[in-house]
C-alpha cells in the first residue's frame, strides 16, 4: 500500500507532459496553416514573364458610371408613315401584282378593283350633267322673268329648288368618282369603266397583304398595309415609379431582344402625359442615332435602358478582375526584387461595368495599391493556390 502515491505522481506526470506535447504540435500546425495560406496567396512573376505578357500596372480611379432606368418597347414608326389601305367602295380584286416586301412609291398603282355598280354611278353622274346645263338655263330665265314681273314667284322658286338639288347631286357624284380614281372629265365624254385602280398613299413596303385575285372586299376591310422605315423610332413603356426621372435629351441604350447582344444609341424625344390603367406605365418616344445604317423592322422588340444622370465610383479597367468559382479577384503589388515581383489575390465585389471600367463596391483596396489591370486573366492558374 505504500507504493501507491509514488506510481499516481508518475502517472499525473506523464499524462501533462503528454498534453504539453499534442498542444506545441496543434500550435505548430495552425502556423504552417497560416504560412500556407499566405504563400497561397502569393505570385512571383519575373520581369520576363511580365513584359511577355504585356502585363500593366494601375489603381484605382474614379469614373462616371450611369444611373439607368431599364425599359422594354419596340421599334415602331410615326403615325404618317403608316398606311392601311382600303377601298372607297366594295368591289373584285381584279389585279394584285404586289408581294410582302415590295417597295413603292406615293401614287403608283397597287391594285385593280372591279364593280358593276361603277357602271351604274358613272351613269347617273351623266345624266346629272347633261340636266345640269338645262336645269340651270332654267333657273336664269325664270330669275330674268320674276325681276320682270312676267313670271310668278313660285315658277321662280320651283326652277331655283330642281337646279339647286341637281348641282348637290352633281357634285357628290363627281367627288365620289373622284375618290374611286375615275376622271369625271372621261364620263362626260361617254367614257364608262368597270374598275378602278387603287394607288398608293405613301413611300415604302408592303408589310402586309390580305387579299387574293377575286376577292370581294368591302369598304371596312383592309386590303394592304404600307410602311415607311426611313424614320423609325423606339418606342418604350416606363413604370410610373420611374417617370418623373425621364427628360427630354436623355441618352437611350438598346439592343434587339432576339437578334443581336449589340446595343445602339437614340435619345429621348417625348414623354406622354397619360398612366395607361392596366400596366401603369407611360408610353416614351425615343429617336435613333444612324438609323439608316441598321436593318430594323418595325414591330422587333427592345431591351433599353434610359441614362438618367451620372455617379462617380472607385473602379478598376474590366481586365483587372478576375472571376474564379463564382467570385471576383484582383491581383495586386506587395513588393519588388532583383528575382520578380510579388504578387497577391485580393477578393473585391465589383458592380456594373461601363465604358471599359467595372465598379469596385467592396474591397480592402486602396488608391495607391498599384494593381495588374492588363496581362493578368490567367494569373490564378499559375498561382498554385486554392481559388480553383
């Protein structure tokens, strides 16, 4: 029994010199941790290697980046430069010679249009004026007789109603026939025709056609439509949160949504005045710059964004941030020797990108580090650290 306090001090001993022990390896190890993780972080790039890969130097700076308002609308044109053509008066598509696609000028013919009833309206428009001339000899006879007093009032009045109703009759019937495209001139002299051409009211393409040879059609229907592109504009709908931002002059960027990432320039031209009830939004005219060098159809549907005015933020040119695994990095100067440049990544959230500068909202970056803005994309891979 006397042995036993003796073998517990051992053992107490033992067990403390034990933890000591595993406590200097723990600490050891948290320290090459650290050391790895910095040496990780670490590049070393020659003075070879960095003029070889025309490698530059810069810091952060201070750039104008936009405040956008993003819009959605479509191409369109002005209300004059659209035409829906249609007939005066019912009638067989005798002759439609026109594609979709097809250009025309103001005044050229696009169709012919054939009706009996034409016959039947350039006939009485003859016999009107053939009792015009009597109707009116009439009426200047019993004005000359009534100042006289040869003749009663009432015969006066009565040649003075027949002419006077004659010449409305007349005269409607001329205007109509003038509208149907037939010389009246011609019907005067006996000339009666069963068609009538149909011309086009304005410069541009057929977009639309919806007719065929023997088709009747009457004055409601549409029969073509006419588009002129020379002066196309945008069109854009802006929620009524965003309207009081938008001015007249304000520069416009856009692209078409399904045919191209390339973005044009217009400006804005008009601002309505009117919230539509269903989308709450106002309709804003927009005009293109070089419109006529681009092959834009009207109806295309845009992606826009409106320059409201302008911030100044810290921001690096794009090629300085490189993206690995979801996240963003620059590569940064910490010193320089006869052997190379060293080199770290830092992390840094970057926002919008303009104008050849992305925006750097949150880094440890300061505005004298000095930082790889050109040569630098692959810099990570070569590092041997962990971002891959």
């Amino acid at each position: 029994m006397s042995r036993s306090p003796y073998i517990l001090l051992v053992t107490v001993l033992f067990l403390n010199v034990s933890a000591c022990g595993d406590s200097n390896e723990k600490n050891n190890a948290a320290a090459h941790a650290v050391e790895s993780e910095q040496t990780a972080n670490s590049i070393t790039i020659s003075k070879a290697q960095f003029e070889g890969e025309n490698m530059e130097l810069g810091h952060l700076s201070q750039q104008n980046f936009p405040l956008l308002v993003e819009v959605a609308g479509t191409i369109d044109v002005p209300p004059q430069n659209k035409a829906i053509v249609s007939a005066y008066a019912g009638g067989y598509i005798k002759k439609t010679p026109l594609l979709i696609g097809n250009k025309v000028k103001k005044g050229l013919p696009l169709l012919i249009l054939e009706n009996p009833e034409f016959l039947q309206m350039q006939q009485e428009y003859q016999e009107s004026f053939e009792q015009l001339n009597f109707l009116k000899s009439e009426f200047e006879r019993q004005k000359s007789l009534v100042a006289e007093q040869i003749t009663s009032q009432k015969n006066f009045l009565r040649a003075e109603s027949e002419y006077k109703r004659n010449l409305a009759r007349y005269n409607g019937l001329r205007q109509k026939l003038k509208m149907l495209n037939i010389s009246p001139e011609n019907v005067e002299k006996g000339v009666l025709v069963s068609e009538t051409t149909i011309f086009a009211p304005i410069n541009g393409s057929i977009t639309k056609v919806n007719v065929s040879k023997g088709m009747y059609v009457s004055p409601a229907d549409e029969i073509m439509e006419i588009i002129n592109t020379d002066h196309i504009h945008l069109e854009l709908s802006v929620f009524e949160k965003d309207i009081m931002k938008i001015k007249k002059n304000q520069k416009i960027r856009f692209k078409i949504s399904e045919a191209s990432e390339e973005y044009y320039e217009a400006e804005v031209y008009l601002v309505g005045t009117s919230i539509d009830a269903d989308s709450r939004t106002v309709k804003v005219h927009g005009h293109l710059h070089d419109d006529e060098n681009h092959n834009f159809a009207v109806g295309m549907f845009v992606e826009a964004a409106i320059i409201t005015s302008n911030k100044s933020i810290k921001a690096l040119p794009i090629e300085s941030v490189i993206v690995q695994d979801n996240s963003h990095y620059v590569v940064t100067l910490v010193s320089k020797s006869e052997e190379g440049d060293v080199f770290e990544t830092m992390a840094v959230k970057i926002g919008d990108s303009y104008n050849g500068y992305t925006a750097i909202t949150e880094s440890e970056l300061k505005e004298s580090d000095q930082v790889i803005v050109k040569g630098g994309l692959n810099l990570l891979g070569e590092s041997g650290g962990g971002h891959h």
